[in-house]
C-alpha cells in the first residue's frame, strides 16, 4: 500500500471572518490537508470553529499593521516556510504565493485565488493614494519588486484555480494566464431558494475601505423609507465608522 500523500493548504493571514478563510478551512478539511497562515487570529476564524481537526502552522505573528504588514507577511513567506518541503501537494491562496520557493520541485503546486493581488494590478490607484507623500517613492519600488516576484511566481504553478468568472477574466486580462473556475460550495439543504420577499436589502461584505460600503450606507440615508441591514465581523477595520455612518 503505497504512503499517503501529505497535503498543505497556505493561506497569507487568519486576521478576519471571511469567505476566503471560511473555504480554506473547509477545503483543508475535506483533503485532510494541514493548514498554515502567517497567524490564527482570536477576532478571526478558528480553523476548529469550522470542525477542522488537522494541523495548524502559523509562521509569523499578528503584530504590523498596513503596508508594514504585507512587508512582514512577503518576509515570513518567503525565508520561514521551509516547512513546506515535506509535503507532497501544497495549495496556496491569497498573497502566500511566495512560499512556493519553498516547495519540493517534484510537488504538485496549485493555486487557489481568491483574488488578484489588488495594491499590484485593478486597484492600485487606491492604495497609492494611501501612502504618504514622501514614502510614495519607495511605494513605487516596493510595488514593482512584488509584482515581478509574483508573475513569476504563477509562473511555477501547475494548475490554477479561481473562485468566479469576474476572477477568471481579471487573470486573463491582467496576467495573460488561464484559469479554471472552482466556486466555493454552498450547503443546499440549508440555503433554500425561497419566493418571499423581506422589506429591507442586506450588505453582506468585509467593512474595508475596498468594499465601499459607505457608499451604500450614504445611499440608504436618502432613502429613509428603506432598511438596509449591514452585516459585518467583530474586527472589521471600517466597523465604526460605519456604524457610526448609518445612526
């Protein structure tokens, strides 16, 4: 009986309640795969919250913020994530892709996206604009060396996946690669189409500058014959001022 093969799943951070880590925990779990994560954050999804019982690697700790913290997360990816070359199959996900220097040439590499980069590709207007004046020149370098690193980094991948058709032409469009799509799963004995209709509109979405929820909420304000409910997690970086939006 041949050995069993030993699978990794590594994703850059557990710092939010969201769908990427909601899916990896999930994936993980349904492939008996170890998880790994620069941190597992308390405010964040616990992989065991989820039924996960393997393994939990964390290489880092939660402990920058901003830009300084995708420095820290490029770092620890790229020099303490030898732990990888003990496995057989290893699946990254988000800005972990880096660590596939890492990786036993003979393993099979597959990347799971859940989004491009954003700060190198569509939005990177909206991150420069939040550096200050005179760090933005090193920005600019900083930018440019990630975005090679990662070109050819994908280059080193055997297969790619990606969690929408928007997803799939963004990868098309900004990095001339091809992609199949794998959409997250949904539990259909619970979630059960339904033809009633409630009286308000629901925002389902991180609270980040990103998602311009504002927006939504600043729209709802003239309208206050309509309901909006906002749904969001504990440690959302935009939480209060949201809230503090739609009183």
């Amino acid at each position: 009986m041949p050995p069993q093969k030993k699978i990794c799943l590594i994703h850059d951070m557990f710092l939010y309640r969201g769908g990427a880590e909601r899916f990896n925990i999930m994936f993980a779990r349904a492939l008996g795969a170890d998880l790994a994560a620069l941190f597992f954050s308390a405010d964040g999804l616990e992989p065991t919250s989820l039924e996960f019982t393997g393994k939990s690697i964390a290489f880092g700790e939660n402990k920058y913020t901003g830009g300084f913290r995708q420095i820290y997360l490029k770092y620890r990816v790229l020099f303490h994530t030898k732990f990888l070359q003990s496995y057989d199959t290893v699946i990254f996900s988000n800005d972990s892709l880096s660590a596939i220097r890492n990786v036993r040439k003979d393993a099979k590499k597959i990347y799971y996206a859940h989004s491009i980069p954003r700060y190198l590709f569509d939005q990177r207007e909206f991150y420069y604009r939040k550096v200050p004046f005179l760090l933005r020149p090193v920005y600019i370098l900083i930018r440019a060396i990630f975005e090679q690193m990662y070109r050819k980094e994908l280059s080193m991948v055997d297969e790619i996946y990606v969690n929408s058709t928007n997803l799939q032409v963004a990868m098309k469009q900004y990095l001339d690669q091809e992609s199949q799509i794998l959409h997250p799963p949904v539990d259909t004995d619970y979630f059960i189409p339904t033809k009633e209709k409630g009286d308000y509109y629901i925002s389902f979405s991180k609270l980040s500058s990103l998602k311009r929820v504002e927006r939504t909420v600043e729209a709802f304000r003239e309208m206050p014959e309509e309901k909006l409910l906002v749904i969001y997690g504990e440690n959302d970086p935009q939480k209060d001022e949201i809230i503090t939006l739609a009183k």
